[in-house]
C-alpha cells in the first residue's frame, strides 16, 4: 500500500504540473494575442475626389492590399468630399479639440495655409530614416515635387493625385472643317483661328470652351506662364498678378468670346464642359489630365489631346491636384503608420495603376515603364501628353492665405471675361489687394 501510496501521489503531482502549465500556456497565448490586438495602428486617411469614376472603390482596394500586407496597421479609407470639403472639416475638427485624420489629400496650393495653421508635420525627419526614400522623391517628377516645398527646400507632402490642364480636341470634327486631326494647334493664334473654322453661328457649337469658374486662376495660369511671367515665383509671399505679359494675356482670354465670339459669353462652368466637349457642342476645350479617362469613354468621336497652346515665351503649363500629408494632431505612432501608407500610395506599382485607372498622371517617372500603364500609353498615346508637358510645367499659384489670394485673383479673371473691367484696371486692383494681405509675411 505504501509503495503504490507513493506512485499515486506522483501521477497526481505530475497531472497537476502538466495542468498548471497548460493553463500558463493558455494565459500566455491569450496575453499574447491581446497584446498583438493591442498593438495593431488605426489610423483614418481622407481623401477627396475632383474627377469622375469609381474613386471610392479603388481607394478601398488599395487600402484592403496594403492592411492584408502590413497586419499591424489598419487603414480606415473615408471619402471626405472635395478638397475645399476637406480642408473645412479638418479645420473644425482641430479647431474644436479634436484630432482629425492621420493623413490626408490636400490640394496641393493649401501648404501654407497648412503650414500656417500648423496641421502638418514636415516629412524631412522620415525621408532621411528610411531606406530609399531619397532616392524615391528623385524619381518624382521635379514640376509635381514643386508645390510640396516651402520657401526653406523642406519636404511637407508626398505628390499623388497630381494633375496639368491639357487641351482636348475633337478630330472628327478637325476633319470635317479642313484641319489636320494629328496635328493639336501649337499656338494661340492656332487656336483661335480651329476655334473660329468649328464655331457654328447658330450657336450649337462652340469652337472654344475654357472654364472659368471652379479654378479660374489655374487654367488662366498657363496663359500667364507661356506668355512670359507665372503669377508665383520661389516666395510665398509674393504674386506677379499685374505684370504687362499676364496683362495682356488676360485680354486674349476675354476676347475669345466678346470679340472673337468663339466661346460662349460670361462664365462657363467647369463641371459641364466635359460633357459639352464629349456631345460635340465644343470642338476645342481646356480641362485637367484627370478628365481624360471619363473623356475617352464618354466619347463618340476620336479625342486628341495636346499641350496648352504656346504664347510668346513658349509653352507652359501649372501644376494641379493634391499631395499626401500627416496630420500633426495624430501620434508619432499614428505618424509613423501614415508614412508606411504614404510610401504604399506613391510607390511606382500603385502609381502607374492609378493612373491606368483614374487619367490622373502618374507622378512617378519610374511608373511609366511598368504596366499596365505602358501598354496603356501604347494604345492610348493620350494618356502621355499630360506627362510630357511636365518639362514646361511651373508651380501652381500657392502662398500664405492662399485661398483669399486666389479668389481675389479669380475674380478679376471673371470681371474681364464678363466686361465688368479691362484687363489692366482688374490685374491692378488685385495685385494691391493681394499685396495687402501677404504684406505681414514679408
């Protein structure tokens, strides 16, 4: 009894151990796993859209990609409206405590008013920690890097849904008036002597179709900027609004209509003049690069695409769309997370899909020797005209309170163009009210 005493007491003791370490093993998976949860990173990234097509779903599949690779982070995609819509709900979440998103698409003429309000980290710190990151904002396209610097040389924003106005025109129509459909007008006069040959006097077809509402100083901008003088040089705190050649630029704008009578009167909307280009009722417009796909489906016709026509100094084009920021509000962290998922975004391989897939252009130079995007230029030369006039694209018009600058210069294009004012008087009265306001930043 006494030796078979002993050998129960050792199976009941050895039972014991083994139970006592499979419930340590159980509270450490447990522990374990709650400490993995735990370390997961969520953070929002919102984002706007100025372009037709399926945005939203292909936000959604790059974020479903990049948190299947990256399992300790988790990208919460949230479309947030247009850039202006964005800007205001960022501004009155942080003005009223709270944090707003991690990371953001701005517009890329909001970075000092950005930097100002203090919203966004400058992104130097992480682009000299992390491998290749150098060597990535090298392969950007130098005229998409222009409007992520401040007057410093500091990096603030990532180019992604970046963006130049180009000229479409129709080559069916080019064809129909005795013009070359391969051959886009190379000059104003060009211009204007298609337009007047694809005018119809009833009024049913307008030769021309320029926006001047939504961004009238951006599409106005390649009319300044290929005639001599840009509206913004290296300074945030200075604008050439009154200068003879943007003078005189002007005056060409708004006798297109008044006098030459090749675009309808007044101010033409952005939003519909797509679709007057793609029913026939405009033969010639000018529209951002990220129309071009909605452009080509919506077509019944063959579409050209060329580079905004040459004034006296040249071609030249601005800049446009938005640029990947980290919020301040969030985390290092948060911060840190954001960066990944910026580098996923601008990385050639998602770069040249999202130019595939929304006409936006792809702000990687590597991008275009990867596919599908060089196929797609294969087939669709199109899509390449926006990228090669990035060589005569200067900055677009940014500077502290940028979004008044703006406005006041946009106005004064619309008074000319409706008669309101001559070019002079108009460019005069909004160069003082601009320098008036820049005035406590020099």
């Amino acid at each position: 009894m006494g030796s078979q005493g002993h050998i129960w007491r050792f199976h009941m003791l050895k039972r014991l151990v083994i139970l006592v370490t499979v419930i340590a093993v159980l509270a450490l998976g447990t522990a374990t796993l709650r400490t993995e949860a735990q370390s997961v990173v969520e953070i929002d990234f919102f984002y706007p859209t100025a372009v037709g097509g399926p945005i939203t779903q292909i936000i959604d599949e790059y974020a479903a990609q990049f948190n299947a690779a990256n399992p300790d982070i988790k990208v919460n995609a949230v479309y947030a409206g247009g850039y202006d819509e964005i800007y205001k709900a960022i501004q009155t979440q942080i003005s009223g405590g709270g944090t707003g998103p991690d990371v953001a698409i701005f517009l890329s003429v909001d970075l000092f008013s950005l930097i100002e309000n203090d919203f966004i980290i400058p992104l130097t710190d992480f682009i000299e920690k992390t491998e290749g990151a150098k060597e990535a904002i090298a392969d950007f396209f130098p005229a998409f890097m222009l409007n992520t610097l401040d007057e410093f040389g500091v990096v603030w924003g990532i180019p992604f849904q970046r963006s130049t106005p180009v000229m479409y025109y129709n080559k069916d129509l080019f064809r129909e008036v005795g013009l070359d459909p391969e051959v886009a007008p190379k000059t104003w006069q060009d211009m204007l002597e298609a337009a007047k040959k694809l005018t119809l006097p009833d009024g049913s077809r307008w030769g021309l179709m320029i926006p001047s509402d939504g961004f009238p100083y951006w599409l106005f901008q390649g009319f300044a900027i290929s005639n001599g003088k840009n509206l913004v040089g290296e300074s945030p705190t200075e604008v050439f609004f009154n200068t003879p050649s943007t003078v005189e630029a002007l005056e060409f704008f708004a006798v297109l209509s008044r006098v030459h009578k090749v675009m309808p009167e007044g101010i033409i909307k952005w939003g519909d003049t797509p679709a007057a280009f793609t029913s026939g009722k405009a033969g010639i417009i000018y529209h951002t690069t990220g129309s071009l796909t909605n452009i080509l489906r919506n077509a019944t016709f063959e579409v050209g695409v060329g580079f905004l026509p040459q004034g006296k100094a040249g071609y030249g084009a601005p800049t446009g769309g938005g640029n990947l920021h980290i919020l301040k509000t969030s985390s290092p962290a948060e911060q840190a997370a954001a960066w990944r998922w910026i580098q996923f975004l601008s990385s050639p391989e998602i770069q040249a899909d999202w130019g595939v897939k929304t006409g936006y252009v792809a702000a990687r130079q590597s991008a275009w020797e990867l596919e599908p995007l060089k196929s797609l230029v294969r087939e669709k030369p199109q899509y390449a005209v926006a990228r090669d006039q990035l060589q005569f694209a200067q900055k677009e018009l940014s500077t502290y309170r940028g979004l008044d600058v703006r406005q006041i210069f946009g106005k004064a294009v619309q008074a000319v163009i409706t008669g309101e004012k001559d070019a002079k008087t108009a460019l005069d009265e909004a160069q003082a009210a601009a320098d008036q306001l820049l005035a406590a930043y020099r």
